[in-house]
C-alpha cells in the first residue's frame, strides 16, 4: 500500500495563505513525490491519501475548507467524497481516474473571500496478478522466493498445500511484502515451514484475489521447488 499526502497553495494579497507542501510515497517508483494542486499521478490500489490545507489567516479571519474527491468522468457537483475539514483522509480502491480539490471560504465581519484551486488528479491503475511455476529457495539470490506480478490487488488470500494436501503456508494480502528490486512483484512464500526450507518437490497453490478494478482472480496450480537449482547448475548447463 502507497502513503499520499497532499496539499494546496493559497495566496490572498499576501494576507490569508495556507503554504501545505504535497508529499507522497510511490510504490512504482519507490521514493517519495511532491504533487500540488494541478498535477496528477498514478498509483496502485489500496492507496491511502492524506490532504492537507494548512491554512494560515494573519488577519484572525474564519475560514471553512471543504474537499471534494470525484471520478473523472463527473463534474465537482457529483463528489464521492465530501470533507469540510482542513486535514483529512480517503483510501482509494477502485481503479480509474479522481478529481480532488480544495475550496476555502474566509470570512470577517462583512468581508468573505472564496478560493478553489485547480484540482489534483489521482489514476488508480487497473489490476494484474500472475504467478510462476516454481522457485529455488537455496540462498544463492536467484528466484529464492516464490514472487507474483502484481498491480492494484486489494484482496488476496494464497495457500500452499503438499502432495498429501495438507496445509503448508498461507498468505494474505495484510502480509505480503513488496520486492525490493522490482516493486511489481509480491512475495507470497520463502519456501519455508516453521522456519526450515521444505523438501523438493511439487506443491500446490490455491489463490483467491480481487483487483481494484473489480476483477476476481482464482489461481490453482503446480508449483515445483528445486532447492538444488543455483548459479552453478545454470552455468554447467549453458
């Protein structure tokens, strides 16, 4: 799951300000990202977003800040999502495309000034999820885990059982890390059972998930682990 934060930049004769700096992780991308009012990005799903205004009124003026969260393919006047809040919270987890804009009413006796800014555009992208054959859990840094290819899963529930059928491993998706050098890949397994490696052989995968598109994934298949394959036996091979 990726962490947003996301501000807005108001400027009002130099009086009210709000000067909120926009940062956010990117699992794609692994590092950290500003985004402002105008821009856009796109992210993987479930994605956590956090706005924040950060208003600043020298002259003690009132103010209401309101943000609005919308599909693309509406207008503002059709929001999902509607916070009067300054700093507020929503978890994207439908694929597609979102509007977010920030409104701020001022007011102070008989004056009131209302500001909106250009919105920021969130793409949550569409999902995919596959898995490989097998694995070699031997330590040497090649193919030691059992890695799927993932995009956009918001549920996942994967169980590993031997020939005899009997339960080895489980993973949910509350569990499953991201592999560090290729943030598209889920690690679901380290060929391990109460801590030991388990023999070579052929095991069998149940996967049950769901993508932010709606899409509803079922995986049963083979999978082989060959503790024995490492860098040597490819090398005798070529």
């Amino acid at each position: 799951m990726g962490l947003f934060l996301v501000c807005a930049s108001i400027s009002m004769n130099a009086q009210e300000t709000a000067n909120p700096i926009a940062h956010f992780y990117s699992i794609s991308e692994t590092s950290d990202v500003e985004l402002t009012a105008g821009e856009s990005q796109t992210a993987q799903a479930p994605l956590s977003v956090t706005f924040n205004a950060n208003v600043e009124t020298p002259r003690d003026y009132n103010y209401i800040c309101e943000w609005r969260i919308w599909p693309s393919d509406k207008t503002e006047k059709e929001p999902l999502v509607t916070r009067f809040e300054e700093n507020t919270s929503y978890t994207f987890t439908s694929s597609g495309g979102y509007k977010c804009k920030l409104y701020v009413t001022f007011t102070k006796d008989n004056d009131t000034i209302d500001i909106s800014f250009d919105p920021i555009t969130i793409v949550i992208s569409e999902s995919k999820l596959t898995c490989p054959d097998g694995f070699s859990p031997n330590g040497d840094g090649i193919n030691d885990f059992f890695r799927a290819t993932a995009q956009s899963i918001v549920k996942l529930d994967a169980k590993f059982f031997n020939r005899w059928g009997q339960l080895v491993h489980s993973v949910t998706i509350n569990d499953v890390e991201h592999a560090e050098d290729d943030p598209n890949k889920i690690i679901l397994w380290d060929g391990k059972q109460n801590g030991n490696v388990v023999k070579n052989g052929v095991y069998f995968l149940n996967l049950q998930a769901e993508g932010s598109d709606g899409v509803v994934y079922k995986i049963k298949k083979a999978v082989n682990i060959m503790t024995g394959y490492n860098r040597n036996t490819e090398s005798a091979r070529e």
